[in-house]
C-alpha cells in the first residue's frame, strides 16, 4: 500500500486530461452523489475513480444501485479529502453519512469502503433539479438525504419523492410540480416555524405523520382534499391507484404539519387533562377538545365524528401518554414513541404490493398485506388466539376472562392478558376484538368490568337493580359492589359511568341508592338504644321473646342472635365480646349461663320484694364477671 496518492486516473476518451478540481459538497448530499459528481468532472464513473483513488479493488460497488450509499473508512476519507481539495470538516459537515461507518479492510490495515443500499439507507432523492445546477454549475444531478422539511423546494415549487428506482409508472416521477397548491408551501413555512421553536417537533411530526397516513388510508367518502391534490400533480399516463401511493407523503403534508402543531401546543395537554379528568381516555371520544381542535385545524368539519370511535392507534396511543405524564414523569419519554405496529409501510412496499396484486389480477385497495418474518409468525398466533376469543365471547358474553382461565386447553386468560398489556397492537387485531368485546381492553381493571358483566346479567335476567331499595335481589358480594360504585360515582371513568348507565345506574339513581346491607356499627347503635328504651320500661331484657318489637326493630329476635354469638365468642377467646359488654352494662343478666325462663322467673319474684330499678347497677359499678356457657 503507497502512502502517496495514486496518479491521477486517466480520461475514457481521447479529449485533453482535466487539471485538478476542488469540488465543494451541498448540504445534506449523500456520500455516493458527492463522490458521482467528483467522478464526473473528470469525465469518469464512479466505479472507475473511487476503487482506483482507494486502491482496493473494483468489488467495492457490488450491486451498485444510484439510490445506495458509499460508507469509507478514516484513510479512505483522508484520500478523498486530498484529491477533492476540501478539507474534511467542511465535508463532514456538509455530508450527513461522512463519518457513519468505519469500514475495515480484508488485510486490516489501509483504505476501504462499504457500499449499502435498500433498507439499511436513510430515505435519499434527487435534489431540486433546478437548484443544484445553479448551485454546482453543472447538469449533473445531485442526491439528497430527505427529510421532512427539505422535501419542499419552496423557490421552485416542487416536491421531492425520492423513489426513482420503483417501477410500474412514468418514467419521471421523482419531483412534482406544487404549482396551483398555495397550502403545500404555506406549510413548508408553518413546518419551518415549528422546527425553529419547538425542540420536539421532529419527533412530533413522526407521531402526526402515522396518524395521518392513517387517516389517509381509510379513504373516507367526504375526503376531497387529497384526491385533489393527487390528481393535481398526476403526470400524464400515470396509472391512478399506483400514483395515489407515490405522492401520500405529499399529499397529505399539510394536514401532517397541522397536526404536529397541535401536538406540540401546551394547551393541547392541558385541555386534555380537563377533559379526561385524569383518566385514560378509552376512545377519542372522551378527548372532545382534541378531535374538535384537529377537525377546525385540518378544515375538515366532519373528521371529529369520524374518528370520535377511534379505539387504537398513535393519535389515542398519544393522549393516554399525555394523561400519564400529568402523574408520572418518566411517562413523558414515551410522550414521541411511535410502536412498528403504528409506523406507516414505507410508500416503495406499498408499490411493490400494488404492482403485485396487479399482476395477479387482484384489487389493489384489498390487496393481501405483506408480511415477512416475525411479523407473519405473529399475526398467526393471533388467528388462533383469536378463534377460541370468539367462542368464549360466545359462551359468556364478554371477554373479562381471570388471567388464569383456560377455555377448551387453551389459556385464553394469560393470551388476553397480555395483548392489554401490549399498548401498539395493529389497529386490525384491535378491531377483530371490539366486535366480540367493546370492552375487552378497558383503562380500568378487568376485574371491575368481570363484576360490571355480572350485574349486567343480573338486570337483564330479573328486570332491575332498584338502587333505591339496596339491590335487594341480588348476591351479597354484588350489591356492595354496586353500591359501592354508586357512592363514588363521581370520580368513575365517564366510560364506567356510561355502562353503569346502561344497566339502570344514572347519576340521579345512584344519589338515592341505598347499601346492600345496614352500616353494623350504625345499626348496632340503634339496636342498643331500643335495648335501653325496653329495659327502662320492664326492668330487664330477658323479658324480650321472638316476637318482642322495640322501635320497629325486633329486639327479641336480635337478642336471641347476639346471645348465640356471645356464647361462641367466650368458647373461644374465654371473655365477653365488646357488643356483649355493653348490653351487660344496661342488663348483667341478659344473657345468664341458666335458662331464659328461671331468670324471667326470678326477675318476676324479685319485683314483688324489692322496687323495680332496685336491681339496676350503680354507674359507677363494674360490669359483671364473665360467666361460663351453660352446657
């Protein structure tokens, strides 16, 4: 390996060698287009400079392809900086990928380079064909990275796609001309503005983006602006459907770039906390403030009711994380995350998919998806997960399965459980369960809606709750659940208020609901007091039978009852009870270790000797011993 530069490579054709050139790089150039227009001022190809400036060998551009990239390593880089004569922090500025790999070579030591296309390389296209030969002096084309804001060539009103290579259409379709679409550079400048002023408007216009696109592809009756726009900017002969798909990033850009204002407006969150009042909304319906906002700010009055039902999907996705951050702050990092299930299909598969399905005689709009991998892996397991859902949901009515139900061998409980938890699921998976269960994956524990479907069931079967009465009819554990519900009604999830609604529970109802079962320590109280107002009249309790009514209450029966608990409580704690030691203060005999009937009949001879009160205790006299049960 020389340590000099290589002799300059000789010219193809005969004409006089060019001397040296110093060739200054655009901004935001990819590494290949830079070093294509290197090449070209000296009447060669890329493919002949570059192996012959680097010294290693004519395999560097395998599968050489206009849209790829060029990675070189620090000698390499060394190399072209001494031929281009520009130094190499100008050329590490100007070119995004200057320094993004540091490719090794076969011997370990010296010069190389790695060339990548597809996938693994950041989107790239033409620059504006009218800037760059103003820039360079030259026709010879230049390619860009692309980003969202650079796509626009404001002064010549075009649009940079950056998908050349797909075929299937018009040969030139790699910029289109905006002209006669004032909106489109109306929201290059509002994009601009954005960038300048809001440090995550990048990371918001990704999340506006998905949404959009979205939106885009439910290709709504009432939408007119797109399909405008698109046909505004058709070239002759294009086919519609597969122009439709090159130009949605385009297309759909300023709705994009609105939405990404409203995202990143702080009133946004906070009139969204005032609407959700801290609870994660279940759908966007529960966020009015926000679907009527997008809906003034896209110019499309009827969105609001469209996607008022939407139940999945980054913009729902976003809110949720918008009230969590309110009560937790590390909720905030995940304020921009956007899930692979919600990233919008790169438009070159959604080409390859629709010439596809057009060679095989498919309608396109319905096309098959494609899926590779893990992600076919998956949306099988889902299918059979799927399948016993909906033989479940037809066999309860519901999906509020426990975590460890298993329905016909399959843990149905643990599978559901886990796509709750799983916030990106596709919006398709989504949808296949709301039509079995609405309320599959609730914002609230699944445990309260299991205890929801049984007063459902409950209402249905016997005509009625009746709140008003203490949910007289039903089970024990659900009418405390109910009213328990009815009692902090207020602070429910609008969306636990509506269902509650529909079962009969309405606000005014649950006002006038009345506990399953009396407040003990209340109606201990009140039982006490009519035991006090009928020892004062007879002199004692014993006298109270089965039958005896004090105050609407039957003491004599109660009595009874609290007798047999005491007697329970002494065999195993050896004392008295508390409820037991304040019935002995207004009676010590109340309940003695003989029978009832020999204390009826000694209070009765006692009255004859002495005054009635005489055998009250003393305020101030203890309370009488504990006595063992009679046997």
């Amino acid at each position: 390996m020389h340590d000099s530069l290589p002799p300059q490579p000789q010219p193809r054709t005969a004409a006089a060698r060019p001397g040296p050139v110093r060739l200054a790089p655009l901004r935001g150039e990819t590494n290949l287009s830079y070093l294509d227009r290197l090449a070209d001022r000296y009447r060669l190809g890329v493919r002949d400079l570059i192996p012959a400036l680097l010294q290693v060998g004519g395999g560097l551009f395998k599968g050489y392809r206009t849209d790829g990239e060029v990675y070189l390593n620090a000698e390499a880089r060394a190399r072209v900086s001494a031929f281009s004569r520009v130094p190499e922090e100008i050329l590490q500025r100007a070119l995004p990928a200057w320094t993004a790999q540091e490719p090794v070579s076969p011997d370990g030591a010296g010069a190389a380079g790695r060339f990548r296309f597809g996938a693994v390389v950041p989107s790239a296209g033409e620059g504006c064909r009218l800037c760059t030969p103003a820039r360079t002096g030259r026709t010879k084309p230049a390619r860009l990275y692309l980003q969202p804001h650079t796509r626009i060539c404001p002064r010549h009103r075009r649009w940079m796609l950056g998908t050349h290579w797909i075929d299937g259409g018009p040969a030139d379709t790699e910029q289109i001309d905006l002209t006669g679409l004032p909106e489109m550079l109306a929201a290059h400048r509002r994009h601009l503005d954005l960038l300048r002023h809001r440090p995550d408007a990048t990371r918001a216009f990704e999340v506006a983006h998905a949404v959009v696109v979205s939106w885009w592809a439910q290709q709504w009756p009432e939408e007119e602006q797109w399909p405008h726009r698109a046909r505004q900017t058709a070239l002759p002969g294009a086919d519609p459907g597969w122009w439709r798909l090159l130009v949605r990033d385009a297309v759909t850009y300023p709705e994009t770039v609105a939405l990404a204002s409203v995202l990143t407006d702080e009133r946004t969150g906070q009139r969204l906390l005032a609407d959700t009042n801290g609870h994660l909304p279940h759908t966007l319906a529960h966020t009015p403030h926000l679907v009527t906002r997008l809906a003034r700010v896209t110019n499309r009055p009827w969105l609001a009711e469209q996607i008022a039902s939407t139940s999945a999907g980054p913009l729902l996705l976003w809110a949720q994380h918008c009230v969590r951050a309110d009560a937790d702050t590390a909720a905030a990092d995940r304020l921009w995350t956007l899930h692979m299930a919600h990233r919008p299909r790169p438009i070159a598969r959604e080409l390859t998919a629709y010439r596809d399905a057009a060679s095989k005689g498919e309608n396109a709009a319905g096309g098959t998806r494609l899926h590779l991998g893990l992600r076919h892996t998956s949306d099988h397991a889902f299918t059979t997960g799927l399948a016993h859902a909906r033989a479940y949901a037809a066999a309860h009515g519901h999906l509020a399965a426990p975590i460890g139900e298993r329905f016909n061998g399959f843990a149905l409980g643990r599978w559901l459980s886990n796509h709750r938890k799983f916030p990106a699921m596709p919006p398709e998976h989504v949808a296949e369960l709301e039509t079995l269960d609405p309320w599959w994956r609730p914002p609230w524990t699944v445990m309260w809606q299991r205890s929801y479907y049984e007063a459902r069931d409950h209402a249905r079967a016997r005509g009625g709750l009746r709140p008003e009465h203490g949910f007289p009819a039903t089970s024990f554990g659900l009418g405390e659940w109910l009213y328990n519900q009815c009692t902090g009604y207020d602070e429910l999830h609008p969306g636990q208020q509506r269902l509650l609604a529909d079962i009969g529970l309405t606000r005014d109802s649950a006002r006038a609901a009345r506990p399953r079962r009396k407040h003990m320590a209340t109606h201990f109280q009140r039982v006490l007091a009519s035991a006090r107002a009928y020892a004062d009249t007879h002199g004692t309790l014993v006298n109270a039978t089965a039958d005896t009514v004090q105050d609407g209450l039957k003491l004599g029966q109660w009595l009874s009852n609290q007798r047999s608990k005491d007697r329970a409580h002494q065999l195993r704690h050896g004392t008295p009870s508390p409820r037991a030691l304040a019935l002995s203060a207004i009676d010590p005999w109340w309940n003695p270790p003989w029978t009832l009937e020999w204390q009826r009949s000694w209070h009765q001879a006692h009255n004859h000797v002495q005054p009635a009160t005489s055998w009250m205790p003393r305020p101030d006299s203890p309370a009488p011993p504990a006595r063992s049960p009679r046997g």
